[in-house]
C-alpha cells in the first residue's frame, strides 16, 4: 500500500531520522495490556526477498561446490585414480565413508539451517501489549485512517525501554517486546524481522543465525556444523591425498611437505581462535558489526 504524507495523519519523524536511541518507556511490560486488537496493528514489515534469494542460492551452490570438489579429490583421485590403496580394503571404506558421510551430514544441516526458526519473536498478546505511549497514538491513527481506506505512515525504526528497569525493550517496527530473558536481541534488516539469541546474518546463506549449540532453538547448531564439515571435510580429503601418494612417492618427501600445507591452512583460517565463524568472513565482519550496535541498542 503506498504510504505518503497527508493532512492529519501522523508525522512518524523516527522514520525519517534513521536509528533512535533507547528511550526510557511510560509503560511497563508487567502492567495490564490496554484493549488494543493485534491482528489490527500495522504488518510486519517486507523482508528483502531478492537479496535474500541470492544469498540462498549462493550458499547452496558453495556447499555444492564444496561436497563435489572434497569427494572428487577423495574418491576419484585418492582411492581410485592413485590406486594406493586395496580396492574395497578397509582404509578405502574407511575414507569412502567419511566423506559421503560429512556430506550428507552437510547436506541435512542446511536443510535444517533453512527452514528452521532462527527465533524471530511472533506477535501474541504477550509480546505485543501494552503498547508504550509513546507510539500509542500513532498505532491508534494508524487503525483509524486504514478502517477510512486513506494513505498512512507506520512507525519507523525506534526502540523503548520498560520503566520496570527489567531490561525489556519495545521495537516499533515490529511492534513487539523483546524480553531480556531471551538473551540478546536484534532488528535485521534484511529478514525485517526481530530475532532473539540473535548472532549475525549470514550474507552466505541469506538466513539470521540465532540461538547456541545447546538446546532445540534457533538455528546456530546448524551452521556451526556445517562450518566443521567444511573443516573435516577438508582433512579427510588431505589425509587421503597424502596417504596415498606416500605409498607410492615414499612419506620421506610427501609428510613434511603436507605437514607445513596443514599447519598454513590452519593458521590462516584461525578456526582455533574465532570458531566456526572463521571460516565465513562475510559472517565473522556481520558478527563483529552487529556486536557493536547491540551494545548501542
């Protein structure tokens, strides 16, 4: 629906001044919600559905790219076109097994990392009410001129805080409350959407990345993994090369050589010190960007 300026209607300057500091609210999340019906408040705002369907595809393609690349090096090269080892021996199934494990692992961990939840807080009663005052008015012009079928602004990017001291905080584009319980919080952009537990998101796979390693919810399990497969991965397919050609080169020349290769991947990748996010930049940069503005909000 457009939405335009007219006379009488609220001006919503938050939209125009970009992101608004933490306001203290005049209403606590604690109090008695006030007779306002959800399913009338303004829509969620539209995620960017483009960007994110390149991001997708892109990620797909990269964890295609890979599972392709890793098991063309293992299985044709090192366990059939070397020949080193006994065909259909046990250190060729060992090595078969591997990596068409990890990669159907990594395959059903993106499954999972797409259609998961990341933790995108849903309206509901008790998310929504009360509305703080200072937005009040505006959501209730906001019901009165879309009932008139005339043009309307919505409120645009703000965030208030309870007076409860509790920690809560209100989004006025989501119109939701996000409780300090949940852990962390934050507005994405992209997904439009606000996400508890939130980490990063993913410029690889078009998806926020939320939640922890423990528990059912969000989807950070699910990277992660996919992030160590793309790590394993890589070792069985070196473990696998370098075996086989120190069966037939001698290991006298091949293990040193591999050795300083393994010790160069590793170092440069920084896996050991920053986590699965070391081997994503795209979300290592976000991760460190969204850090510094949820500190900020």
């Amino acid at each position: 629906m457009e939405e335009r300026s007219i006379e009488g209607a609220p001006s919503f300057e938050l939209a125009k001044n970009g992101p608004q500091r933490i306001e203290e609210g005049k209403v606590s999340p604690s109090k008695p919600p006030k007779t306002v019906d959800i399913s009338r408040l303004p829509p969620f705002l539209e995620p960017r559905y483009n960007r994110r369907r390149r991001e997708t595809i892109g990620g797909c393609s990269v964890v295609l790219f890979l599972i392709i690349l890793y098991a063309g090096f293992t299985h044709g090269i090192a366990l059939e076109a070397l020949d080193s080892f006994d065909y259909h021996g046990t250190t060729w199934w060992v090595f078969f097994g591997l990596i068409y494990g990890q990669a159907v692992f990594a395959l059903l961990c993106l499954f999972m990392l797409l259609v998961v939840d990341p933790g995108v807080v849903k309206r509901s009663p008790e998310t929504c009410l009360p509305i703080p005052q200072q937005i009040e008015a505006d959501i209730h012009e906001y019901i009165r001129l879309r009932d008139r079928r005339q043009p309307f602004f919505r409120p645009g990017e703000g965030y208030f805080a309870a007076e409860d001291g509790t920690g809560d905080t209100y989004c006025s584009r989501c119109l939701v409350w996000r409780r300090h319980f949940d852990g962390k919080h934050y507005h994405c952009n992209t997904c439009q959407r606000c996400v508890k537990k939130y980490d990063h998101h993913c410029s690889v796979f078009g998806r926020c990345i939320a939640g922890n390693m423990c528990g059912w919810g969000g989807n950070y399990k699910y990277f992660a993994m996919i992030c160590c497969c793309f790590a394993t991965g890589l070792l069985t397919t070196f473990v696998a090369l370098v075996w086989s050609l120190s069966i037939l080169f001698g290991p006298q020349w091949v293990v040193p050589i591999a050795a300083v290769l393994l010790i160069y991947v590793v170092c440069s990748s920084r896996i050991l010190v920053f986590g699965p996010q070391a081997l994503c930049w795209p979300c290592r940069a976000a991760a460190e960007c969204i850090a510094e503005k949820c500190s900020r909000y």
